[in-house]
C-alpha cells in the first residue's frame, strides 16, 4: 500500500488556527496543488470559532482521484467528500 503523510501546515487568522494534515494514497502531488488546497480550506475558517484540525485524504481509484476532508472542530466532525 503506497501511502504518504505530508507534514501538516498551520495556518493562522487571528487568533485562530487551523491545522491541515495531508494523507495521500496512491497519489503525488506538488506544492503548488497543496497551497491551492490549503488556500481553498482557509476560507472555512469562518465558519468555526476556535482551533480546528483538517484531515485531507487523496486517493486514487481506478482513473478517479477523490479528495476526502475531514475537519475536527469543538464537539463536531464534519466530512466531504
């Protein structure tokens, strides 16, 4: 099984932080597709009102590659896929 954890950035507004951890199976990707994944994941931040962690998930699947994100906020789970 082909799996790699890519470090997981931080990014801050304010006093909040969100903390993004990639995971990818079966999949390569370059920093320019994470920074443009990070970016996309920013934007949520204003939806929680204190520290969250994100889990992103790339996998491939036949010719189909899926991103899955997973964030952990207080109390709650929310998912996407």
């Amino acid at each position: 099984m082909d799996v790699e954890e890519i470090s997981p950035a931080i990014l801050k507004k304010g006093e909040k932080t969100m903390k993004i951890k990639f995971l990818l199976r079966h999949v390569a990707i370059d920093d320019k597709t994470k920074a443009i994944i990070e970016k996309k994941i920013a934007k949520l931040d204003k939806f929680f009102e204190s520290d969250q962690e994100a889990l992103v998930t790339l996998r491939k699947a036949g010719d189909t590659e899926i991103l899955e994100l997973t964030i952990h906020s207080v109390g709650m789970i929310f998912r996407s896929e």
